[in-house]
C-alpha cells in the first residue's frame, strides 16, 4: 500500500491553518468539479482525491493520527526503508488498534460525491468510515455568496443528476456553513454545499455581530451632530453627541446578522467613528480656531 500524501493534494504546508486549507479546497474543487470536466476522468480521479485530502485535514482527530502516521513514515524512509512499514500499528483511526472489517466498503462509499475512498484511506481510516455505514459520504462543492445574501438568504439553481433544483440558502449562514440538497449529487447521494461568504471591506463579522467604521469632521465631534453610517439595509443617520472622541464605539442594536436558527435574534452593529482633521484651514476658520484655542475649558 502506497502512502498518501494529503498536504500534497491541496497544495499546502504541513502547518497550514483551517483556513488555508479551507481555502486550497475550495478553488481546487471549483477547478476540477465533474460539472466543470464532464467525461474527464482525470479531473474526477483528482477530484475524488482532493475531496479524500480534505476529509482528514478538516478533521482535527484524523489530522492529528495523520500527522503522526506521517512523522514515523519519514522517519523510517529516512532509515532507509528496512522492510516493510507497520500499517497495522496505525489502522482504524486508532494507532495500536485491530484490523477492521471493511467488507462491502466499496459498494458502500465508492463513487459517491466523487468520495470513493484510496485503500490507504480506507485501511488507515477504516473505523470511522465504518462508523458511517448507515449513511453514504455525501457530495462537497463550494458556494460562495455575498456578505448581503448570508444577511438577507438568497438561492441557487443546483445542477444535479441531470435536473435543476433551486435551494434556498437561509439567512445567517457564515463561512463553513453546510447546506444539505438531499439526493443531488452523484448516484443519489445528498450535496452539502459548503458556504463561502466572500468577505467585505465595509464590515467585519465576529459571531452575528457586524463592526464598521464612519467618519465625521472635527468641528461634528467638537460640537455634535449626524454620521452617516453604511448598514446592510441601507445608510442610516448616527446620532454623533458633541465631544465625541475619534475611535470612540457606537453600538446600533439589532443591526448585525440574523442568526441562522431564529430569523427573529439578530447580532448588533459596532461603528467606529474616524474624526478626520482638515488638512486646510480658511483665513476665518484659523481665526476663531485660534480664539477658541486661548479659552481654557
């Protein structure tokens, strides 16, 4: 049996991070999906192989097994490969374990979502495939959606077994989020789309909650009055009370993100107010500047 080297299949380091590998998944599942390459085989033989590689590396308790069957497989490589490698000490997901039974895996997982598992995954991850019998591995394929549709839902026309289904994508998803289309992928298996929200440059999300900036002039934050603030229902007016200090925090409650359980509970928006110093001054603007500047408070 040949050993497989998952980080190579992504195209990542060996200490990438969720997100990077999240990420290297992504746009190679996008590249070789079988939508993409129809009559391929290659690009399916790949995408069966990214999806595999994905299966561990997102999975901290099979990464972790991984990684150390990894470790001594270098290591006895680097010893110059004396004998054969001790699979047995490593199978099941358990190192130290028995053998498992995995009669009839191949009539179970293979082919379906392009996840027909290698012998090395099968042999080293036996135990937690088996685990699975009752259920086949469902198909993965990447969405990507905008910060405006992850807040308000949004739908897609899924292409599948030869139909069309429009799925409906609620509001409150967040980057990671699964959407399960039952029985759209290969052979009947159900599609889990994998949510991407493409990130914004006017907010960021922590949780529900959403953080943004405004900014207002010198003479708004000395003396108060109105900023304009972008929310994702449209501008609003942020009530500024004069002496306002610049990074000062605004919380407008109710105005992040709804969460993905009840339509009704939604996360707050934070505003962070940027007071911006005029560059230039008029004749008028220095002379009562500087009146005002001799005025101890």
């Amino acid at each position: 049996m040949d050993y497989k080297d998952y980080y190579k299949s992504l195209g990542v380091d060996r200490k990438a991070n969720e997100n990077d590998i999240r990420k290297a998944y992504r746009d190679l599942a996008k590249k070789y999906h079988p939508d993409r390459n129809p009559d391929n085989k290659q690009a399916e033989e790949r995408f069966k192989e990214i999806n595999e590689a994905y299966q561990v590396l997102s999975d901290p308790t099979k990464r972790q097994h991984y990684d150390r069957l990894g470790s001594d497989y270098s290591q006895w490589q680097r010893r110059g490969a004396p004998g054969d490698f001790n699979w047995g000490d490593y199978v099941g997901g358990n190192p130290g374990g028995t053998r498992v039974n995995m009669e009839d895996l191949e009539e179970l997982f293979g082919g379906a979502g392009g996840g027909g598992f290698s012998d090395f995954f099968r042999t080293i991850f036996g135990r937690d495939v088996e685990s699975s019998r009752a259920r086949p591995q469902g198909y993965q394929q990447p969405l990507q959606i905008t910060i405006e549709e992850a807040h308000k839902g949004t739908t897609r026309l899924i292409q599948g077994n030869g139909n069309q289904k429009q799925v409906r994508i609620p509001a409150g998803v967040r980057t990671g989020s699964k959407v399960r289309v039952a029985g759209a992928g290969p052979n009947g298996v159900d599609l889990y789309l994998i949510v991407d929200v493409a990130e914004d440059g006017r907010f960021e999300r922590r949780g529900n909650d959403l953080h943004t900036t405004a900014t207002v002039d010198v003479f708004t934050a000395i003396l108060g009055g109105e900023a304009e603030v972008e929310t994702l229902d449209g501008k609003i007016k942020l009530n500024v009370p004069a002496g306002t200090q610049p990074e000062q925090v605004f919380r407008l409650a109710g105005r992040g993100m709804p969460s993905v359980t009840n339509k009704n509970q939604k996360g707050d928006l934070f505003v962070r107010l940027k007071v911006q110093v005029p560059k230039y001054l008029s004749a008028k603007q220095r002379e009562l500047l500087d009146e005002a500047s001799k005025i101890k408070f």
